[in-house]
C-alpha cells in the first residue's frame, strides 16, 4: 500500500438546479468567498491555476490545477494538480429530485515532505482534515447559493 495516495469521495446534496450548482463550481477563482479552506486561486490562464487550501491542520497545501475535462451537459469538471499534491479531482453534478447532487472525486499522491514524513500515524487525521473541509465547503455553497 502506498501510504502517500489518497482517495476521497464526498457526496453533497444541494437544495438547487444542478446548472446553478455546476455555474457556481466551474469558477474557482471564487472559491475563497464561500469556501474558508480555500484560502488563494490564482488563475494563470483560462484553464490553470495555482490553489493555496488550509483547512483545521496548521499546514497549507499548494498546487497548480489544470483543468482536463469541462462538460456542462454532462456536469463534469475535472482538473489534473501537480505541487504540494499530485492527482485529479473531479465534480460530477446530477439532478436528485427537486435539487442537486454534486459528487467530489480525488485521488492525489501527497507530496509536501511534511506530510509525507507522518503518513502512515497522521493518515486517520489527515483523512478526518478533508471530511472536515468538504462538510464547510458543502455548508459554505448552499450559503452562497441562497444569498445569489
């Protein structure tokens, strides 16, 4: 097993059409206003950018991510990351009734030495700080869902 790969799939059930949801996830650059672990986007282009995420761990994570795949009919967006972490992540939103369901894919390889010295007695923690972030970031978007 490799201690440095990660796996992650959060599922966020969202009172909201699945075009607003996708309008709101294709735009990193806004992260950060509804997102209190995602501290910097810095758009390089229309499909790169660099991302600085902290969320209760005192670390930051940094990475360039490049987005692979934007498909609005079939509501998926996914990015290539290279840095502190090197993997994919993907958003797949689906209509769920009257709302949405945005389903968050990752698989990274960790990078940042830190990380990768306590890998194996910090994987419970590590794993606990990403449910941690992805349960404020779901709470952070329906609160900005409601306020546009």
């Amino acid at each position: 097993m490799d201690c440095n790969r990660y796996r992650f799939l959060s599922l966020w059930s969202l009172p909201a059409p699945p075009a607003a949801v996708y309008a709101v996830l294709e735009r990193p650059e806004d992260y950060p206003r509804w997102w209190p672990q995602v501290r910097a986007v810095t758009r390089l282009d229309d499909s790169t950018g660099v991302l600085t995420i902290r969320s209760v761990l005192p670390y930051a994570v940094t990475f360039t991510a490049h987005e692979t795949d934007r498909d609005p009919d079939a509501g998926i967006l996914r990015i290539a990351m290279s840095g502190d972490i090197d993997g994919w992540a993907r958003w797949t939103v689906t209509a769920d009734g009257c709302g949405t369901l945005a389903r968050y894919d990752q698989v990274v390889h960790v990078r940042k030495p830190l990380l990768r010295w306590f890998a194996v007695p910090g994987r419970p923690v590590f794993r606990l700080n990403h449910r941690l972030m992805m349960a404020a970031g779901r709470r952070g978007l329906l609160r900005h869902l409601e306020a546009v």
